[in-house]
C-alpha cells in the first residue's frame, strides 16, 4: 500500500496498474494480458472491471473503488 501511495505516478504508474490488477483483482498472468480497454468501466470514482475470459471459463468482476470514497 505504501507503494501504490507514494511511488511518483510519472514513473512507476504502469507497476501501479499491474499490482492493483493482479493482486487486489486476483487476476492471472493470462487474464491480465487477455484484458482489453472494452472491459474496463469508469464510473467516476468507481472503476468496473470485467473479466470474459478466464481459465475456469466463468466470467467474474471486480470494482477499484476512489479511496476518499470508500466509507467502512
């Protein structure tokens, strides 16, 4: 987490991109390359992701929700 916070997005947001789809969105190496913008909603302060094509052959999502919105 301290990463993904205070790593300069100017030089390590695409290895910001990958942790949050990789392991927050349990994602496979094969799920991630397979992953096209078409399958990636923006709500706003929500970010819908959804995965077709997965080794299981079910379809499954996850949210990347704004942390300022995030109530708990």
């Amino acid at each position: 987490m301290q990463f993904l916070k205070d790593a300069p997005d100017d030089r390590y947001l695409l290895h910001k991109v990958v942790v949050v789809m990789g392991l927050f969105g349990g994602l496979r190496r094969d799920e991630m390359v397979k992953l096209t913008v078409d399958d990636i909603e923006d709500k706003g302060c929500v970010i819908i992701v959804k995965i077709k094509k997965t080794k299981t052959g079910e379809a499954k999502s996850f949210t990347i929700v704004e942390e300022k919105k995030l109530v708990l």
